[in-house]
C-alpha cells in the first residue's frame, strides 16, 4: 500500500462491520500480549413478575479482573438492597472465574457512595467530565 494514497476519515455512524476490524485487530494485538481466551462478558438480573427486569449488571471477566461496565436498579426499589445483592452475585461469579480484583466508573451524580459501602476505593478521577461533574475510577480486590 502506497502512504500517499491513504486518507484519514471521520464517520459520525460507522458500521459495525468497520468496527470490528479496529476492535480484532487491538484484540489480536492485545493477545500476542496478554491472552483474552478467558474473558467472558456475563449479566446478573433482578427480576420480577412474569420475568420484567428491574435491574442488573452487566460485566466482563478475564485477566484476573471483573469489569462492571453498567449497573441499574429500577427507581421504585432503590435503597431497598437489591443494588448490593447483585453486585455481591456479580462479584462471586468473577471470584469463580478467577478474578482478584474489580473495577467500574461512576459520575458524581451517580452511586459513589453505594460504590464505596461495598468496599470499592477510587483510584482516578476525571474533573468536568461532563462539565461541572465528575467521573470517578474505582476498584476493588476480590481476595478473601
């Protein structure tokens, strides 16, 4: 391939199909490296009458860490512990997959607080992201 003949592009809506070229060939990169052939993306559900969710966690496991990528509990059933059950479930299907350790983000607007009752710490925060919040990086080892 000739340099002059390359063009850089900004696509507001790429497909999928672009996509996944960018995301296999990091994870081809990334496995030459560090091996994801443990990694497993998993979701715990809180749910009720004739199967309606009403919150979950969705997540990923492998290299010995638990990502909590999203996390919800439907408003009418905050505060009631239902939050803190499926975080302990999400976390014990990752201490059975080997996991040592966890780690999520949260906004300033979000649940810092629950994060932090159930043991998380925060190790990264982003200031004004987005303008007059923040995000905040936590973590968590999973050792017994």
């Amino acid at each position: 391939m000739q340099e002059n003949n390359l063009k850089i592009e900004i696509e507001l809506s790429p497909v999928s199909n672009d996509e996944k070229v960018v995301w296999n060939g990091l994870r081809q990169h990334n496995n030459e490296h560090v091996s994801s052939d443990g990694d497993i993306t998993f979701a715990v559900f809180l749910r009720g009458i004739e199967k309606t969710i009403l919150g979950g966690v969705l997540a990923k496991a492998g290299r010995g860490w638990l990502h909590i990528h999203s996390m919800w509990v439907d408003p009418s059933i905050r505060g009631k512990g239902y939050g803190t059950k499926l975080l302990i479930a999400a976390e014990e299907e990752a201490r059975r997959r080997g996991c040592h350790s966890a780690y999520l983000d949260t906004f300033s607007f979000q649940a810092r607080p629950f994060y932090e009752r159930c043991g998380y710490e925060v190790f990264g925060t982003l200031d004004d992201y987005p303008e007059g919040y923040q995000r905040f990086f936590m973590h968590k080892s999973l050792k017994n």
